[in-house]
C-alpha cells in the first residue's frame, strides 16, 4: 500500500507507540506526524497534519488516535475527500473498508486496549473497498461535500 500518516494527541500516545511498532512487524511504511510527549495538547493539532495529507492524496491512509477517538474523527472528516471512520471493534473496521472504503481509521486510545487496536488496525488495512453499490453512495457523499463547501 501506498504512505500512511499517523497520529495522536497525548491522550493516544500510548496507543500510537504500540501501533507503530505493530505497523514495523507488518512491515508497512509509515509516516508518524506526532504528538511525542505526555505534555497535554489539542488534538486538531495533530490530526490536521494526516487529513491534510490524506486529503491532498500524499499519503493513502491514516490513523488517527485521541482519548476517545471523537475529536479527531470529528476533525478529519472536516477535510475533502476524507472518510474517518472511529471504529472499537474488528466488525465495523472490516465494514468500514468494504462499504464505507474509509481512509483514515480513528481509535480512542482511553476506550480500546492494545490487543483489540492491533487486530482492527491489521483487518482496515487488508481490507478492500467493495465498490459498486457502495461506490454510488459515496459518490451521494462527495455531491453532498460540493454543495456544502462549493468546488
Ligand atoms: C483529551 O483529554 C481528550 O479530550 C481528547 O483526547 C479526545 O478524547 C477528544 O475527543
């Protein structure tokens, strides 16, 4: 696969540390935007930099990590193009990569354990978009992000 982004505020620290190390055993290439210490930050901060990159086609996917995952899921899909799906169960990481083709997976590093996260991270990533049916919905979704935010 293509670059991933990802990130976290200090909340998702943790967790980040642990999928980066995972995303090494994988063997999938990464690009970690931050944050890097425990210091309390705000997460638009960090999540900006991934759905940026996202957005503008620089990187493929993200990740993107906060206490519970809302903030920064709420952030990303503010930008062109994204789909950030906040997911807490392999379930609906599988689903979100068939119907919704997401390409941003948001976790809450206070709401999944370690355990839990690894499993959704290596399912969103195996993952592919199912397309037809669900292609013409997406496409219902990037009509609805012309009209709201002009071309
Ligand atoms: C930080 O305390 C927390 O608000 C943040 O990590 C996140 O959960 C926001 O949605």
């Amino acid at each position: 696969m293509g670059r991933l982004a990802i990130a976290s505020d200090h909340a998702g620290r943790e967790l980040k540390e642990d999928l980066k190390a995972y995303l090494t055993e994988l063997g999938v290439e990464y690009v970690d935007m931050g944050v890097n210490s425990d210091a309390s930050v705000d997460y638009p901060d960090y999540g900006s930099p991934v759905a940026e990159k996202v957005s503008s086609g620089e990187a493929e996917k993200g990740v993107l990590i906060c206490g519970t995952g809302i903030g920064m899921s709420i952030l990303a899909n503010k930008y062109r193009g994204v789909r950030a799906a906040l997911v807490s169960d392999v379930f609906t990481a599988r689903l979100s990569r068939e119907h919704n083709d997401a390409n941003i997976l948001v976790i809450g590093g206070r709401v999944v354990g370690k355990g839990l996260a690894r499993e959704m991270l290596k399912i969103w990533l195996e993952t592919r978009f199912e397309g037809g049916r669900h292609q013409k919905r997406l496409d219902k979704i990037t009509e609805v992000e012309r009209k709201v935010n002009g071309r």
